[in-house]
C-alpha cells in the first residue's frame, strides 16, 4: 500500500515538476522572440558603374512562380524611379534591365532558409525542394532536464509558444549595356524522359550586355507570427534590396 503511495506521489511530483519547466520554457522564449525580427540578404553583392542621368532609364520585370499572391513590380519600380531612372516599357530603349522571380513565400526555418540563400541565383528553391524549405516547419523553443523530462517539457511547450519564421526568396538578374563586346556562352542538360538519355546544348554570342545575378531571402521571425504581419516586411525588404543595387 505504501509503494502504490508513494509511487503516486512521486508521479504527481513529475508532473509538477514538467509542468512549472514548459511553462518557465514558454516563458523564456516568448521573452527572448517577442519583437519582430526582419533579416534581408543576398547570395553575391552586385556593383553597378555610375552612368550620366541621362543613362538612367531601366525596364523592369518582377514575375511571381510562388503560390502566393506576392506582386512587388510597382514597389521597385517606384523606388527605382524615387532613385532618378526612367522606367520604359521597351527593353530595346533601356540601358537597365532588370528581371526578377519570386520563387517561394512562406513559413521556413533557419538551416533551410541558409540553404537556399547559399544556393545562389538558380539554385533549388522550388519544387520537392520548397516542401522541405517553405513546408511549414517550426523552430521549436524549450529547455529540460534529461531524457523523458525533456521531451514532456517540449512537447508542452511547442504548444504553448512557437518561433515561427517566414520568407521569400527571390532571383534577380540585371543586364546592363557597356560600349565594348561582350561574349556569353550558355549550355544545359536536358533529361529525356524517364530514361537515362540526355541532350547537351550549347550556344554562344556576342553582344554588348553584361549580366549579374544574385538571390535575396528576406525573412521575418517571432513568437507565433502569422503570415499577413510578416508579408509588409517581407515585401518591403526585398524591394529595398533590388532597389538598393542601383
């Protein structure tokens, strides 16, 4: 009678104890990720020779191939504009063109959002790839003491507090015309079908435009944040980003 009794009490005891670390874990980490933390950066640093205003005209092209409604065209073309160049519509007529493609928009966490931004221009960042960048993975927050306890106290605190993190990355590639010749030299494989056939092409030109491309990630970080407060800054840093290259 007395071991049922005292295993009763220690089983109370645990449970206290489990109990009062989630909630000093919850605590701590909805302390520590309070504040909204917004983070913009890119894969390689672009630089752009200064041109006489009169050069200053560009046209721009921001697509969107993410399954979120994310149109930031007439944000950089604005901020471009704020900045003294000329938008046109016909990219013959410009001495700037720039072409942008958001990729993907949505919840990530920290490796996979280092990952892609590492990648560079090109790199994977959609497909099977977006599930596991952009699938809904939470960055968990919690402490413990050991073994069983550890996990009891996680599993309590992930539902009490969660460090939610959201991005969008995007490609981006300037062409900018100079006076000298510039070769280029583009090849790629491509699979036939599912068999183990494949197709090389290769082409090669001469003109007068110089290329740079970078990736941005722009990401946002708090305590069960939701989408539509992290996507205004998001939005506003990449379009800071593309803007700030000229």
């Amino acid at each position: 009678m007395k071991s049922k009794y005292g295993r009763l009490v220690l089983a109370v005891a645990v449970a206290t104890a489990l109990a009062l670390l989630a909630g000093c874990a919850a605590t701590t980490t909805a302390l520590r990720y309070k504040d909204l933390d917004v983070q913009t950066k890119m894969s390689d640093t672009i630089f752009l020779d200064p041109v006489a205003p009169n050069l200053r005209t560009i046209f721009v092209q921001v697509r969107n191939t993410s399954d979120k409604p994310f149109d930031i065209q007439g944000e950089v073309m604005s901020a471009l504009m704020s900045k003294g160049y000329r938008v046109v519509s016909d990219p013959n007529q410009a001495n700037y063109i720039l072409q942008a493609n958001v990729l993907a928009v949505g919840r990530t966490d920290q490796s996979a959002l280092e990952n892609a931004t590492g990648m560079g221009f090109g790199g994977i960042a959609a497909g099977a790839a977006a599930g596991a960048l952009l699938g809904g993975s939470r960055a968990w927050q919690g402490a413990a003491v050991g073994g069983l306890a550890m996990g009891a106290a996680e599993a309590v605190t992930g539902s009490l507090v969660q460090v939610v993190w959201y991005a969008a990355i995007t490609d981006v590639q300037i062409s900018e015309r100079v006076k000298g010749a510039v070769s280029e030299e583009f090849s790629s494989t491509l699979k036939q079908g599912s068999a183990q056939t494949y197709t090389k092409q290769r082409t090669a030109s001469t003109g007068n435009v110089k290329k740079y491309q970078t990736r941005i990630a722009s990401s946002a970080r708090k305590v069960n944040l939701e989408f539509p407060e992290a996507e205004p800054y998001l939005r506003q840093g990449l379009v800071q980003a593309i803007s700030g290259m000229f």
